[in-house]
C-alpha cells in the first residue's frame, strides 16, 4: 500500500494552486521545502513545513492534502483524517484528497467507510487518477475476501490506464495463482508491447509459456533475460533453473513416443533382451569428472536414458563433440566441451546461441 500512496503523492505536483495573494512565495517555499523532505522520507521535515505552509495558505486545499500524506506516513492517523477533511472543507471539488482519504480508511481497516469513499472518488468523472481509485478499491476488496470484486476493480485500474505497470503486474500475478496462464500471458505481453519489458517481465512470462507448454518462446524470453545488461545476478540465477526445468520437460516430451517401443522391448525372448541390454562402450558408463574445467550445460534431467537421448542428438543433429553426462545427486546433466578459461567458454557459448541452442557455463 505504501508504494501507491506514493504514486498519489506525485500527482498533487500537477495541482494548480487557488490562493494568489503576497504570501505565495512564502507558503510555496514551504509546501516545497516539504515536498522534497517527504519524497526523501523525512517526514518529520516534511511535516514541520507542510504544517508551516497550511497556516500561511489556509484557504489552500493542497497544502492540506500533502500535510495528511504526511501525517498518514507516521501512522498518525487521527491527523490525517483532519487533514484530508480540512482539504474537502476548502474545496470539495479536490478529489485527491478524497482518494487519500478513502486509502486512509483502508489503512486503519475501516473497510465499509473505504468502499464508500472510494466509490465517491469514482463517480467523479473529470478526476483524471481513476485508476488509482480502482486499484484502491481492489485492495480493499481482496482485504475482506471479495476476490470478485478485487479482480473486477484490479482489471478496471488497468483498463484506465495501460501503463500503471504495479496493478498490470498485480493482475497477472492473480491470474499465476489461479492456474489461468493463457490470461497471465497476455498481461505480460501487453506490457512488453507497450515498452515496458524489462527482465522481470520476460522471466515471469518464460515461466507462464513454461506452464502453457510453449518451451521455444519460453527459451526465447529466458534468451533475453540472460542477454539483458541489466539483468542481476540472482535473476540470471533463477532463468538458469528455469532453462533447467524448460530443457528437461522438453526431452521429457520428445521421448514420449518411445514408450511403446520401450514395452515393446519388455515382451522380447530373454536372450534377446540380455543382447539388447548390452549397452555400447561409450554409452556404458556416466562419466564423473577428475580434474575441474569450464563447461556448457545444455540440459538436466532425472534419468540417464532421458540425458544420453538429449546427448544423442546434439550429437547427430548438430554435429557437436565432446558432449557428456555427469550424474550428481540423481541429477543427470549434459554438458559441452572441456575449457581452461572462461573466455574460450563463452565463445563456444555464443556459437551455440547462434544456433539456437542455449546453456550456461560451471566450473566442476
């Protein structure tokens, strides 16, 4: 709730003053004063000139509001109320300071005096924060379990406006948690297309066609998170274990078909099976590392059968040497190549990208 009471403090900026007398300069110079002390979290500041501000422009409604944000920061609620009031008092027409009130409600868990509230802030059709009024709304309703009305409201606030970017990631979160990913995609995918993908984004939307069973696209947006210069550490962490469980459902799909061969195999004579089961010396054994190198890993999975059919084909599709399985922990994983040095490691890495083919590197 914090984060979009801040949202609301922003936009008392836009708000063209009433009083015009000798003492502007003065009162100005203290609501800015307070301005800059709030948005630093300084609210004891912020409040001491907010205060200073009202009692040079009492007749003007935002140095009101702005000293009830304040008060509302320091949970001293009370005087917020007052604040919010005195502001409606001035001018009834100021409907951020309505919207405020109604987010003041909510925070004191008043929820029927919220509702109302809020319901007031929406029917006033030339406020031009609507959206913020539905989202507060939203979070009202999901505090008492209306999940209906939460989602209607949290989908109107997005309606309103496209770009308020916590409410669309709200949303899609909402969709996440109730198994509708078909839903949850299409969020994302709006905010991709309205500018706004970042590597949270691409990976929560890697994770949804993960769900959807789209493993391509899904490796697509995993591609752009590890490429993204702005991607942190623990964020390319989690796409790698997301590329892990998208490469192993992959494999895991794609040996489907062989099951009736595998059954198949089952009812051969004994003799003929104990000569199937003669694996190939190269296919015989996991090989375990001796000594540490850096290597590419393009896949894990949870049997052996499934990492030497991913090796297989690496091998014979792509031409590439020296792929291998390393068990560890029950874990079976495919790996590229032995290096010395990172940087020749990261060289073959791009080369595999350029094939469409995607894996990160370990030292082991």
């Amino acid at each position: 709730m914090r984060k979009f009471t801040f949202l609301i403090f922003l936009f008392i900026f836009s708000c063209a003053p009433k009083q015009e007398d000798v003492s502007k300069s003065q009162w100005q110079y203290f609501y800015d004063l307070g301005m800059s002390s709030y948005i630093a979290k300084n609210y004891s500041e912020a409040i001491a000139n907010f205060f200073r501000a009202t009692q040079l422009a009492p007749q003007e409604p935002k140095v009101w509001n702005a000293l009830g944000l304040a008060y509302m920061e320091v949970q001293e609620y009370q005087k917020a109320e007052s604040a919010f009031l005195r502001a409606l008092q001035v001018d009834k027409t100021y409907t951020e300071a309505k919207l405020n009130l109604g987010v003041l409600y909510y925070k004191q868990k008043d929820y029927e005096r919220a509702i109302r509230v809020l319901r007031d802030v929406i029917e006033d059709e030339a406020f031009p924060q609507k959206h913020m009024a539905f989202y507060s709304l939203a979070k009202v309703y999901q505090a008492i379990d209306r999940k209906e009305d939460y989602l209607a409201n949290l989908r109107k606030a997005v309606a309103y406006n496209p770009m308020f970017i916590d409410a669309q990631l709200e949303l899609a979160q909402l969709y996440e948690g109730e198994g509708d990913y078909a839903s949850a995609k299409e969020v994302y995918q709006r905010l991709i297309n309205n500018g706004m993908g970042n590597p949270s984004i691409y990976l929560s939307l890697a994770g949804v066609e993960y769900k959807l069973g789209d493993y391509t696209s899904a490796k697509e947006y995993i591609r752009k998170v590890l490429e993204d210069r702005q991607t942190t550490s623990q964020f390319k962490s989690r796409a790698y274990e997301l590329l892990s469980l998208v490469l192993i459902a992959e494999q895991s799909r794609q040996s489907t078909p062989r099951l009736l061969e595998r059954e198949e195999k089952q009812q051969e004579p004994a003799s003929e099976k104990n000569r199937s089961n003669q694996v190939k010396p190269q296919e015989a054994e996991v090989l375990k590392p001796a000594m540490k190198f850096y290597r590419i890993q393009l896949g894990a999975f949870s049997s052996a059968t499934s990492a030497r059919a991913w090796r297989d084909r690496l091998e014979k599709e792509l031409n590439l040497k020296d792929v291998s399985v390393v068990e560890s922990a029950g874990i079976f994983r495919v790996f590229y190549g032995r290096y010395e040095s990172r940087e020749e490691a990261m060289r073959q890495l791009e080369k595999l990208r350029s094939m469409n083919l995607y894996g990160f590197i370990v030292y082991e």
